[in-house]
C-alpha cells in the first residue's frame, strides 16, 4: 500500500499539469464520498454534509450568490456523482496531454482556471437573461465542464488539422470534434436536463478567444500567470537568508575551486537540447512500457526536468 501511494506522490509531482488537476478533482470527490459514507453508516443526517458541499457550488440566485461568492471558482472543482467525474477526467487525461505538448503545463492551468470563471460569468448572464432557465428556480452548478470545454476547445482551434481516431476507428480532424462537441451543447440549450450548457459553451468560448489571440500574439491569460506566481512566491518556504561565502579561501574542509565560467549561448543551448532530447527518450519509454519501467535514475531526471518548465 506505501508503495502504491509513494507512486502516487510521485506522479503527482512530476506529472504533468492536467495529471494535477485530475488528482485534485478525484481526492474532493472521494472526500466527500467517504464523509458521506461514514455519516450514512451511523445514522447521521447527511443533510449537513450536502449543504456543505452546494456551499462549494455555483449558485446562480443573486442573494446566495453574494453570500457564496466562492463558488465561482470552487464549483469546477465539484462533481455530482462517478459518471460525472469520471467523463471530465476522461476528456481531460486525452487532451490535457495533448494541449500541454503544444502549450505547456501554465497554460493549462490558466485555461482550466479562466475557462470555468468564464463558463461561470455566461452561466449566470444567461440565466438572468432567459426565463426558461428559471422555471424551476434559480439552479445550483458544479462540475469541471466548463474548464474541460475550455481546454478541449483551446487545443482544437491551436492544433485544428491534428488527426484524432475516434474510439480507435473513426478519424476525424480535432477542429471537427471539438466543433461537434459545441453543437451538441449548443442544440442541447433549452433541454430541460439540469445541465449547465450555457457554462460549457462559455469555457469553449474563452478557448477560442484564448487561442485566437495568442496566434497573434497576446497573451490573455498573462494576468493569471503574474498573479499564481505571486501567491507561489507569498507561500513559498525557501530560506530567504543570504549566505555569503568567502572566496579564494582554503581550510581543511574545502579545497578552493575557481568558478566555472558561464555558459555561451551555443553550449547553453546545446545543453538545453540534449536534455530535452532524454526527457523525450524517457516519455517515449513510458508511452511503450509504462512509468513502472523506468529506473531510478530516469524517474529522478523526470523529476528534476519538470521543475524546470
């Protein structure tokens, strides 16, 4: 069991971005699947712990909304059920990989970020917009949709010609099934499902605008960038002191070294290339065998390369 959750850790760590947010999306929801087992168990009424979970919910009735403005980002967190998790993760293990090779793991995190604040903004103007989504009352939203719509459209609009087999079949264009999977929602909008499908066409809306603009060079997602590393850097326990060693000087400890002179570009890039070269041997590896193939050494170097994205 230790060796199953060291693994874990470890994955967690040096996974890629879209692994992260799967992880965190699994632990919430069996959290809260455990809690609600236990209280069942002892007879508890699991009201408090419904309550607690809308609380973490999108409410769309303006006095709630006020009273729970935290739900517009903890909402994309959430999930109803298995099949609710289980088809977001799905949709994000496949593209989330494929939208961190062409991107990386920041952009990433900011789409599903911004994607469901964005997929949350048009939810809400939506719904005080047209009185069908109200026949019922004002609804509560949670789940991943949105932010998973936003990454799935961000990678089919940056890569629309990239050739995707469907169910290991069907090849289709990525830009054909991510224009499939908007129309689906979009003819779904006056379904009476309990689906928040104006949320999902708000993230795909952000991943078009996200990836039209970065084609031409503007970067949307810039001011999220600044600000993650701000709170990164407002949380980070590094040591702060400065340590100043004496130069040229010898004891029986230490033998004095002249510095390295620094790298030139070319050795730089040299260096850069034949690093990215192994990192691509090892995933390929992985790709082949599986990650319990790899040694030590190329888990460690795994490591170490990830930190440096």
């Amino acid at each position: 069991m230790s060796k199953i959750v060291d693994q874990l850790k470890y994955q967690f760590r040096a996974g890629g971005m879209y692994l992260k947010l799967i992880y965190v999306n699994a632990a919430i929801f069996i959290f809260f699947g455990i809690i609600t087992t236990v209280f069942k168990l002892l007879l508890i009424d699991i009201s408090i712990i419904e309550n607690f979970k809308d609380s973490l919910s999108l409410y769309s009735e303006p006095i709630q909304l006020i009273k729970h403005p935290w739900g517009i980002f903890t909402y994309m967190f959430m999930h109803q059920n298995f099949w609710h998790l289980f088809g977001n993760m799905l949709i994000l293990f496949f593209l989330g990989q494929l939208f961190e090779q062409y991107l990386g793991q920041k952009k990433l995190l900011s789409t599903y970020i911004i994607g469901g604040l964005f997929g949350a903004l048009i939810h809400l103007l939506a719904t005080y917009s047209f009185p069908f989504l109200r026949l019922d009352g004002y609804s509560i939203t949670l789940g991943a949709s949105a932010s998973v719509m936003a990454v799935f459209s961000a990678v089919g609009f940056y890569a629309p010609n990239k050739e995707i087999h469907l169910f290991g079949v069907f090849k289709l264009k990525l830009i054909v099934l991510t224009l499939l999977y908007i129309l689906l929602d979009f003819l779904r909008l006056s379904n009476d499902d309990n689906v928040a499908h104006f949320a999902h066409l708000g993230g795909a809306l952000w991943g078009f605008l996200f990836i039209y603009n970065l084609k031409k060079g503007k970067d949307l997602s810039a001011w999220f960038n600044k600000f993650s590393n701000f709170f990164k850097n407002l949380f980070s326990f590094r040591n702060k002191i400065k340590i100043v060693h004496s130069k040229n000087k010898k004891t029986k400890f230490n033998k004095y070294k002249p510095e390295k002179p620094p790298k030139d570009d070319y050795t730089y890039n040299q260096d850069k290339k034949k690093r990215q070269e192994r990192v691509d041997q090892i995933l390929d590896k992985i790709k082949d065998s599986g990650y319990d193939s790899l040694s030590k050494a190329e888990k460690d170097f795994l490591f170490d390369a990830s930190k440096n994205i």
